[in-house]
C-alpha cells in the first residue's frame, strides 16, 4: 500500500512538472531558499554558542 502511495505521488509531481513546468520550478526555487534561509539561521545560532 506504500508503494503505491509513493508511486502515485510520484506520478503526480511528475504530472505536475510536465504540465506547468514554470509553476514548478518556483515552488521548488521557493522551497530551496526557505531550507537555505534555514540553514543559515542554525549555523548563526551555533557559532553563537561557541
């Protein structure tokens, strides 16, 4: 029941990326920088603690 979960998914992004490929390649920009931003913001707090 997983795979199949993960597989559709899967087909779902792809299907996704396919038909907008501009609508998804923002989203993933818009992803990448919130998880850089937060990787950012935990190297911050651990030189601060040294």
């Amino acid at each position: 029941m997983q795979r199949v979960v993960g597989l559709l998914a899967l087909a779902l992004v792809l299907f996704w990326i396919i038909d907008s490929p501009q609508s998804a390649a923002a989203t993933v920009s818009s992803i990448l920088a919130i998880l850089a931003s937060f990787a950012a913001s935990l190297v911050t707090f651990v030189t601060a603690l040294f």
